[in-house]
C-alpha cells in the first residue's frame, strides 16, 4: 500500500511541484506558436516541421514507464533532479539551436526529461501527503496546472515570441528549470527500493509505448489506412503483448501486474485517456474555428480560451473538495455528463456563432466537468498503491493522459475531416462546415461513454474527512 507520510511536507513542497508540473504542460502547446517562424528561420521542410513537437511527445509517451520504475527504484526526488536538469539543458540547446535537426533533437532530449521528471512528481504528492484532505488540496493544485498549462502555452508562447523572437519560448526554461532544481531540496527524499531494473522489459516496453504513440501521432497527418501507421500500430501492440507475458514471469517485473487487480484504480487509467484525448481535443478543435473559422490571431485565440483555464482551475478545487464527501464514481461520472453536454453545445457552432455566451459558457463546462473527473480519477489511480509501486503507478496515470492527448488529436482530426467531406458534398453553411461539429459529438460521445464506464466499475468509497 501507498504509506502515509511521517513527517510534514515542507510548505514550499506542492509550489515546487506545482511549478515543475506547469513547467512540464506548457511545453506540450508553447511551441506550437513558434513554427512558423521556425520554419522560416531553418527553412524546414513541412513533413519535418510537426517533428518539433512531435519529437517531444514521442519520447516524453514512449518514456514515462521508465521513468515512474526509475524513481521507485532509485529514489523518487533523484529521479527528479535528474529529469529537470535534462529537461532544462535540452530547452538551452533548443533555445539556441543552430539548425533545425539541432531543434528536433534537443526536443526530443527534453521528453527524456519530462518522462523522468513528470511520473515522480505525481508520486511524490502520493508519498508525501497523507489520504484525504491534504492529498486532494495537492492533487487538486496538480490538476490545475494540468490544465492551466495547455492554454497558459499559447498566451505565453504568443507573448515570448512576438516580444522576444521564437528561441525565447524555450529559454524560458532556464530560469524556472534552476530554481526548481534548488528548490527540490524542499522535497523529502524518498529511499530507493532493494529491487533491480528489469533492463529487457525496459526496453521492450518503451519501443512498444514509442511504436504506438508514433502511430497515433502519424494517423493525425497520414490517416489510419496509411502503410506506415499500420505497421507501427502492429509493431507496437505486439512488443506490448511481449511486455504483458515478460511482466507475468518475472519475479521482479518493471511493472507489477497486481497494480491492475483493483478493478477501480483500472478503470481509472481507461477513463484518464478519455479525458486527455477530450483536454487536447477540444483545444484542438476550438484552435482551428477559433483562427480558421473566427479569422482570430494568435493572443485573440489564447484569451478566447480563458473559460477554459478557470473551468479546469474551479474543478480543480471543487473536485478536492467533493472527494472528502462523496463518492468517487459520483463525482467522476457527474463530470463527465457535464463535459459532454459541453461538448454537445460546441459542436452546435456556426460561423456567425458569438462568443459570449454560447462559445464561452459551453467551453467552461467541458472544462469543468474535464477537471472535476481527472482529479477524481487520479486519487483513485493512486490510492493504496502497492509498496514499491507508486512510481510506475503514477507513470500509467501520465502515460494514459499523453496517449489519450495523442489519440484525441488523431481521432478528431480524422472525424473533422469526415465531417467537412459530407458539409461540402450537401453544398449548404452547416455546423459541420469544417468539420468541427461532427468531432466535437464524438468527444461527446466519448465523454458519456467514459461516464457508464466510471458509474459501473469505480467502487472506491469516499474519503473520510478529518475532524
């Protein structure tokens, strides 16, 4: 079991956390601002251009397993530092990269950073606050960050690129990255576990999470039938199958199997990669109406998105809240219908659609009802952990957020596409013009799908509330 702390955690604890956390979510959007000028400057060629961020999510995807085992064996704090320091000297030489291979590389090294870094900051909040109210407080701070992080991305990536030029996006890095790496001396170091690395298993089960996490990144430009993502798909369900029959005998595995024998916590990962492909899907689909549809610039399109950030910081909070008083499965599945029905609302769209109130107020619920689940779930995923297990249990909780990111992305991207084919064959202005009302019910659909799957098999009680 996930053992309640001894001690108190130093009050600087969860800002570091907190910090190392946003830190680690911009990075999935900031760059996305700078590609054009990227391109310009490097002249990169436009199937090379999406390997800037691309390279960043396949690594980071393909790298969490590692990263979550690494802590629990080696120490969790450890494992950070080393992760931050990486991930921060690789944002120096993508600041000022020579070239564009030079780019994609140090981007990719900074992946390697954020796997080791993001799976122990969340095992951290799990070893060092004890169940109940203080560790919802510090989950519910964590998930803030989550989703402060995705829109934080394009205002500040917005802001630092047109003020200071592309490089300063991740030069920014710099400054956060060294003091966080002092400021880990708050955390209190966790003793590494008597147990050895399972080096094969290792190495078959990262190329298996790399090999899906490239197909469902390449189906997004290629299309599902596309020889190339086939063949990753196959290769990577096929080295995971060899992970699953490895982790069955070994009497020290990578990734104990037991981890999965409570149904909740299970159901708990499944419906984490609903909601990251819901987060990053929405943000998706409002990007392109918002500029494409809306004619918005950059910083318009950034602020346009504001509902969303207080929607997830609210739920944030409420969801820690309610976790003390009701049950998670209510909480949770009540969630997930709210995100729906927002979704439902946004896929009514049209062009002449104003933003306030319809765009808005139908943005803030998915938001609300987006955090307010993900919090929820995520206590469940690592309440009562097995003893030596909380890293690579927080890992699955990343690593099913980042794939569900990625399949959002794809499985959108493909149903907007869709969806645009049949507006333009009927010839007449429909909500489906672009494609972006037939995606968002999709997300609806996932979204209410996601709740009969938490309604039926999460059975964790509530948490008591302390006196």
């Amino acid at each position: 079991m996930t053992h309640a702390s001894t001690t108190r955690p130093h009050p600087a604890a969860l800002p570091v956390i907190a910090t190392a956390q946003l830190m680690l979510v911009l990075d999935d959007t900031i760059a996305n601002i700078a590609l054009p000028a990227i391109a310009e400057e490097f002249t990169l060629a436009p199937a090379a251009l999406p390997w800037v961020i691309n390279a960043y999510i396949l690594v980071f995807g393909g790298l969490l397993l590692l990263g979550g085992k690494l802590g629990d064996v080696l120490g969790r704090r450890r494992v950070l530092v080393i992760g931050l320091a990486v991930f921060t000297a690789a944002s120096a030489v993508a600041g000022l990269g020579w070239s564009g291979e030079a780019l994609i590389t140090a981007r990719a090294i900074q992946g390697l950073g954020a796997a080791f870094a993001a799976p122990n900051l969340l095992a951290l909040i799990a070893a060092a606050f004890d169940d109940g109210p203080a560790r919802n407080k510090a989950l519910a701070v964590y998930g803030a960050m989550s989703g402060l992080g995705i829109v934080g991305g394009v205002l500040l990536g917005g802001l630092l690129a047109s003020a200071l030029g592309w490089r300063s996006v991740f030069l920014i890095n710099i400054p956060v990255g060294v003091a966080l790496l002092i400021g880990t001396r708050v955390l209190a170091p966790s003793p590494p576990h008597r147990q050895r690395v399972d080096f094969p298993s290792a190495i078959i089960g990262t190329l298996g999470l790399v090999a899906m996490v490239f197909a469902i990144t390449q189906a997004s430009e290629r299309g599902w039938a596309a020889p190339l993502v086939l063949i990753s798909a196959f290769t990577g369900i096929g080295l995971l199958t060899g992970f699953v029959i490895m982790q069955r005998t070994r009497t020290q595995p990578m990734l104990p199997l037991g981890i999965f024998h409570d149904v909740s916590r299970s159901v708990s990962y499944v419906v984490v990669l609903f909601i990251g492909a819901g987060l990053m899907g929405t943000f998706y689909l409002l990007t392109l109406y918002f500029q494409n549809v809306a004619g918005m610039g950059q910083m318009l399109t950034g602020l346009a998105f504001l509902p969303f950030s207080f929607g997830v910081i609210i739920a944030s909070i409420i969801g820690g809240k309610l976790a003390e008083r009701l049950p998670a499965r209510l909480i949770a599945a009540t969630g997930l219908v709210i995100a729906s029905g927002g979704l439902f609302w946004l896929a009514a769209i049209t062009p002449d659609t104003a933003y306030f109130p319809h765009i808005a107020i139908a943005l803030f619920l998915a938001a609300l009802g987006l955090g307010a689940a993900f919090v929820v779930l995520t206590l469940t995923a690592v309440r009562d952990l097995p003893a030596g297990t909380t890293g690579v249990g927080s890992s699955l909780v990343n690593s099913a957020q980042q794939i569900g990111a990625a399949l959002g992305l794809a499985v959108f991207t493909a149903a907007s596409a869709a969806g645009a084919a049949a507006s333009s064959q009927g010839g007449a202005l429909t909500p489906t013009e672009t494609g972006t009302g037939t995606a968002f019910i999709v997300a609806a659909a996932l979204m209410l799908a996601g709740s009969v799957i938490v309604g039926v098999g999460v059975r964790t009680p509530r948490t008591p509330a302390l006196p």
